[in-house]
C-alpha cells in the first residue's frame, strides 16, 4: 500500500518485549501499514525505526477539517495507554478474544442519549468525510467578538423565573464546555432529570479551608476476580478469556470478559467526566492467550476493580453495580440499554450531587485550583518516573542481575574444579566448599530472575492506575476553570435576571464543590492505598535480600 504521514497527538510508551513503538506528540510519523488490526498502525519514526503504535494517537497531515480539535485522548493504561491499544474496532479478526458474547446484540442496541442532543455530531461524521466536516464548521462556527455584543434570547429557560432569560449560549458544538455538557449545565439549558435518578451524592465542608469530601463509603465490599479461563462459541471460530468476578456483597459468580470491561469504562467515561476515572490495562496485539500475560492482565484488572470499590461515587453507580450483579440475559442487555440512554451524564451528573448551601469565595478557589495544579503535575512526574525504574529494575532482574550473579557461580565452580586438579583420586574438601559458593550464587541469580514478579511488577501496576488517575485529574479542574468563566460571562450579562443568575453560581458552586471532592479522595487514596502499596514493596523486597542472606550464610556454615 502507498505510504502516507501522520502526526502523534499524545505520548505513547510502546510494551517492552513486543513490537510497539514508543512514540512522541509533535512527532512526523511515515505510516507503512494500517491492517495491523486491532486499532494499531505500523510505521517508520524519525530515527528510521519501524514499530506499531495505536491508530487513535495520530492524525494525517493532509487530512482533517480546519478549526477542529483532535479527539480526546483515548484512556490509558502506560493505562502507556486504556491508550490507543485499548480501543477496538468493529472489524476485529474472529479469534478476538475481546469480542461481545451471546448478550450483545446489535438488533437491539439503542441510540445513546447524547445522540438526541441537536449540537451531536457523530464521529463517523466529524471525523470520516473532511468536505462535509467544513460545512459542519461552518454551520456552527463561533464568533467570540460578536457573541460578546450579540446576545441570544432564551424563551422560556429553565433558568429564573421561567419567564424568559436573556443569556448568551455558544454554538460551537466542538468546543470543551459544550461537548462535556457543561455549559448547558451552567446555563440551566438541561432538563433536570435528577428525580428519576436512583442515587443521590452527598458533598461535605466540615471547615472554611476544606472545600469539600465525597460521603463516607457506609457498606463497604470487595470484589475479587480469579480463575481467567479460555473458552469458544460459534463452534469454536470465536475464543476469549473469561474472568470471575465475586462480589462479596452477593457471593455470586458473574462471568466477564474484557470487552465488557472496556464497554463499563467507555460508560463511566462518558457519565462521570468529573471524576478520574482509573485505567484499564493495556490492549494487547499478540500473545494474548498466554498463560503469564492472562494471569497478568487478572492482576491489573483486579487494580481497576479495588479502586472502583473505594471510591464513594463509583462503587454504588448503577452501571457498576449492574456490571457485577447480572446474571441474566434480558436483564444485562435492558442494564446495557438504560446506561447507554442515560440523560444525567458528563457535566449534568452534578444534578445528583447535594453540595453545601455555602458560597465559596473566589480568592480562596484561586488558590487552592493553583496550588492543586503545581501539585497534580509534580505528583504525575514523579509516577511516571518511579514507574519507569519499576520497570526497568524488572528487567534488569530477569536478565542482568541473573546473568551476572549466574556468571559468579560459574566462576566459583570453575575455580572448585581446578582445585581438584592433582588430587589424583583423592577427596578435596576444599573442591567441595568453593563448588558450593558457585552453587549458592547460581541460587541467587534464579532468585533474581523470578523476584522482579514479586515486588516490581506488583508496584507498578498499583502505580499505573494511580498514574491514570493524575493524567485525568488536570482536565478536571480545567472543568472548573471553564465552569468560573461561564459564570463570570453571566455575571456581565446586565440583561440575566438576578434569580437567574443566583442559579448560575449556585451551579458553578456545586461544580466547584464536586472538583475538590474528588482532589480530596485522591489524597486520601494517596496516603492510605498507595502508602500500603509502599510498604509490600518493601516488605517483599526484605524478605527476599534475606533469603540472600541466608542462602550465603548457609554456604558459609558448610565450611569447616
């Protein structure tokens, strides 16, 4: 096929040991292939080197309309990246094991809500046809400079007193605050549906400095996931690994593959974009039936589940609760349909949020939005950089230090060779005790090619999701920026209404309230969770330098 450029929208660590390649924003990318599958192309860097890296991270150079973000960045598992990897086309080969089952069935499958939105704009759409995409463009582009003169009048607004507000409302169906539905929120524009919500959150401020904390988890519960096993349909033409979840709640198996998993985290995307959702594990090209790798992405996928079970908002929200309890056909795909049709999702889900009456004062969330922003930023750095020696000291333990401390033994071994050289038949004690040392160190290097299992990878896949989680939290409170200015557009509007506008800020004030309820539970992950995550590391890094330790000292006791 002919070659064609494309540009890296996001950073993208390609797996060590696979044919990924590790790619960087602002990078020109020649692309040599693009039926790789799975949601992956092959190409050529800058430096010459070939290597897959996924679709949804690029953008053609010759292509696109103008005046049009890229897409949002795909969720990422490292989380390198749920990354581009974790996206999967509709065309994936029959052997995917990430398929939909028997309970998907695209006859039945509904519209989602947003769909009904006049301002939607499918992908397909925004994305497939550039000609087309111009007139979009056109159609709705927006005039800063003559909205600030121009005013939209909103007959019969939910806003005020429902006798008509005058306010301005952006026709930019691209930009952030639409697309998240922010401003609709903001402008009172959507249809308060929160009565028909099955659950309501409740915010806190037990002081002036602490702008707010998400309600106390009442029943707590776990949920463990075991026993991955391969199975096939379609007499066999189609396999896929299936997970066992048990909540302890229920007690009750439920079976789930991961592309169930991926279609719950699309969801809850989707739902909750006020709140940092963790990553799912990487999408993988090959090897996917693997014993190690099965057992691995069990491992990771447990991660994502602990932290859905801490978090206050999300282990009791419909959709996660129906993940885990459906046993029944009907009823999943009913389950299915009711989130995918959900009406309180993106900025609007703070319908169900009850904040506190208090007005927040704007110089004291100046501050704390600065102050959160230096912090977020220097805690991902420093993630991603201790993720990154996890990494590498995996590696080092599974290749160098076991060939090196292998080349110790075999050093030792050699020597108690030559010291039976010229016994002529006779027993050499001293043979025996330096073919010991070679012996113990040869120990020793098996020990380091399997710890790295115990301790690094255990570390690192806690810090992967904790690393997805600080790679969300920056668009977070950008929602809260955009939400102020929204308000600050209102409040110079001498033509709202001042019930209206009283409206707007409480509605800002809940957006705020709901930003730092989630920075709070961060922190308080940050220090409990992450802080025990710490200490096994440690733990396990102890026991093994004593196992070390007692293997040389075993080796020392044999000498006379």
């Amino acid at each position: 096929m002919s070659t064609f450029k494309v540009r890296v929208l996001y950073d993208f660590q390609g797996e060590p040991g696979t044919a990924e390649m590790s790619v960087t924003a602002g990078e020109v990318l020649t692309v040599s292939r693009t039926d790789v599958g799975d949601g992956w192309w092959e190409g050529i860097n800058p430096n010459g080197k070939s290597g897959l890296f996924p679709e949804a991270y690029v953008e053609k150079l010759d292509s696109g309309p103008p005046n049009i973000p890229p897409p949002a960045l795909p969720n990422q598992a490292g989380w390198g990246g749920s990354g581009g990897a974790n996206q999967e086309p509709d065309n994936a080969p029959q052997n995917d094991d990430d398929d939909w089952d028997e309970w998907d069935d695209d006859n039945t499958y509904e519209t989602p809500a947003h769909s009904n939105n006049s301002n939607y704009v499918p992908k397909a759409e925004l994305y497939g046809n550039n000609e087309q995409n111009q007139n979009y463009t056109q159609q709705y582009s927006y005039n800063r400079q003559s909205t600030q003169s121009d005013a939209i009048s909103l007959s019969g607004s939910t806003m005020g007193d429902n006798k008509g507000t005058i306010t301005k409302k952006s026709y930019n169906i691209f930009s952030s605050a639409v697309r998240s539905g922010l401003e609709g929120y903001i402008l009172g524009l959507t249809k308060d549906s929160a009565s028909t919500a099955s659950r309501r959150w409740q915010i806190y401020r037990e002081s002036d400095d602490q702008l707010g904390r998400w309600e106390n988890i009442t029943n707590p519960y776990t949920v463990q996931i075991a026993s991955p096993k391969k199975a096939t349909k379609m007499g066999g033409l189609k396999s896929f690994i299936a997970y066992q979840l048990t909540p302890s709640f229920t007690g009750i198996e439920v079976s789930r593959r991961y592309k169930h998993f991926d279609w719950l985290h699309d969801r809850l995307l989707e739902k909750f974009n006020l709140i940092a959702i963790p990553p799912l594990p990487d999408k993988q090209v090959s090897g996917r039936y693997a014993e190690e790798f099965v057992e691995h992405r069990r491992a990771q996928l447990q991660e994502f589940i602990n932290y859905m079970c801490r978090h206050p908002i999300l282990s009791t929200c419909d959709v996660w609760v129906h993940f885990l309890t459906c046993t029944d056909e009907k009823q999943w795909k009913q389950g299915k349909r009711n989130a995918e049709r959900d009406q309180l999702i993106g900025a609007n889900f703070c319908l169900c949020i009850e904040a506190p009456e208090k007005e927040i004062m704007q110089s004291l969330i100046e501050v704390k939005i600065d102050e959160n922003i230096k912090y977020i930023d220097k805690m991902d750095q420093s993630i991603r950089g201790l993720m990154n020696l996890a990494q590498d000291q995996q590696k080092k333990n599974f290749s160098m230090y076991e060939r090196e401390f292998g080349r110790i033994g075999q050093a030792f071994a050699e020597l108690g060779s030559a010291f039976e050289h010229g016994q002529q038949g006779m027993f050499s004690k001293a043979s025996i005790d330096v073919k010991n040392i070679g012996a113990a160190y040869s120990v020793i290097a098996m020990m380091f090619k399997s710890q790295g299992k115990i301790d690094w990878e255990p570390l690192y896949d806690r810090l992967y999701i904790y690393k997805g989680v600080t790679s969300h939290l920056p668009n977070i409170l950008q929602m809260q920026k955009m939400a102020e200015q929204k308000k600050k557009e209102c409040e110079r509007n001498n033509q709202m209404l001042q019930m209206a506008l009283t409206d707007v800020r409480r509605r800002s004030d809940v957006i705020t309230y709901t930003v730092f309820a989630e920075l709070s539970h961060f922190q308080q992950e940050r220090d409990n969770d992450l802080k025990r995550a710490l200490k096994d590391f440690l733990r396990e890094q102890v026991n093994f330098y004593k196992k070390v330790v007692a293997k040389l000292e075993e080796t020392l006791d044999q000498f006379e």
